[in-house]
C-alpha cells in the first residue's frame, strides 16, 4: 500500500498517481462530451493529466536537491494561471449571450483535481470527481425546472409604417416578454423600414423554443415582413 499512501516517490507511485488523474479527468470530459461541449473527453484528460504531471515534477526536484529546501509549490503554482488561458479559451460571446463558462469551470476543476491525486489525496480526488459529475448531470435538470430571464435580438424589415403596430400587436400576445432597447430606421435606398430590439422573456422554455414562438406570433404579418432574424 505504500505506493497508495505513503510519501515515497518512486517511479511506481508516481505512475499510479498520474494516472488516477488522467481517469479521474476523462471521467469529468465524458460528461462534457454527452452533452456535446467542445472541450470533451481528452481535454478534460489532458488538462488533469499534466496537472498532475506538472505537481509530481514539483515534488520530485524537490527531493532531488542535496541539503535544500526548494518550495514545492512554485511549478504547480503555475497550471493555476495556465489553466487560466485553456479556461478563457472555451468562453464564446454569440449575440447577447455567453457560452462555455462551465466548461472552463470543469477545466479549472479537472486541473485541481489531477493535482489532487498527484500529491496523493486519492480519496478526496475520486470524492470530488463523483460530486462534479453528479452535479454536472442533476443540477442541469434542476435548472430547467426555474423560470429565468432569457434574451433575444429580434430584427425586422418591413415595408410601411403601418405595419409596426401590426407587429408590436403581434409579439405583445407572447406571455413575460419585455422590449428593450428598441430602434426603427428608416432605409430610403432599400425603400423600408428596418426595426432592432432585445426582447427579454421570462420562461422555462429553451432559447430555440422561444424564438418559434416569436416566429409563431408574427405569423400573422408574416407577408408584411420582407426580413426578420433572431439571435442569442
């Protein structure tokens, strides 16, 4: 059991303990790839693995020196800030929302948790990564069971002024939504009239659900309408 729990670092544990990150960090990206996330299985693998890798060179250089005492802590100090940049890098801004926060969050988690393991913490290591995954997969359907606010950027082109009042009638009838920062400019080239607004609603419903919805209310308009689109 040494190579388990002892502070021994020879090839052996230092082999067993990269592993168990690396398995431990796969299990984390298989959630992320059901789910279809960019950063999937062999992301979340290699951000824990070489944690943990980073963590056990830490140590051993520290064995390694004659009569000193180096501090440990500085080389696997710097995956913290590395992951920093792998975790910026999953974060995409579409439209008015934000995509790939808790992607970066698995990453960070998957990086902590290979240096877990590195320094031989096996146990919390295998504990976190069993809460971080049932969290992963309950907390989602918990959160669809909220009402949250959800917006959306609708732009129109219509061919009259007569025709707005058809459309605000039309997309008042949708249940919680509110109209923000709405904006009609008058397009003399094209010869129409171009209308931009976010809308806000209040729902349980996706963001796909809600934008047919809205295409669903201005069905009615819909051969007054020479454009429309909806963004996130």
């Amino acid at each position: 059991m040494d190579f388990l729990l002892g502070n021994n670092l020879d090839a052996g544990t230092m082999l067993f303990r990269f592993c168990l990150a690396a398995i431990l960090g796969a299990l984390i990206g298989m959630e992320r790839d059901i789910r279809g996330r960019n950063a999937g299985i062999r992301t979340h693998l290699l951000v824990s693995a070489g944690a943990a890798l980073f963590t056990l060179i830490s140590m051993r250089v520290n064995l390694l020196i004659d009569g000193q005492h180096g501090d440990i802590g500085r080389i696997a100090a710097q995956v913290v800030s590395g992951i920093g940049f792998l975790g910026a890098g999953t974060i995409i801004h579409e439209g008015l929302s934000i995509r790939g926060l808790t992607s970066a969050a698995c990453l960070w988690l998957a990086a902590a948790i290979g240096m877990t393991a590195a320094v031989g913490f096996h146990v919390i290591a295998i504990v976190a990564t069993a809460l971080i995954v049932l969290i992963l997969i309950a907390l989602k359907s918990v959160e669809k069971c909220f009402v949250r606010s959800q917006y959306l950027k609708i732009k129109l082109a219509i061919a009259t002024e007569e025709d707005l009042d058809k459309v605000h009638h039309c997309l008042e009838k949708i249940p919680n939504m509110k109209m923000h920062d709405a904006s009609i400019v008058s397009n003399q080239e094209n010869n129409h009239i171009e209308i931009e607004a976010r809308v806000e609603v209040f729902s349980k419903k996706s963001e796909i659900k809600i934008a047919t919805e809205i295409v669903d209310a201005l069905a009615p308009v819909h051969n007054r309408i020479l454009s429309y689109s909806i963004h996130t």
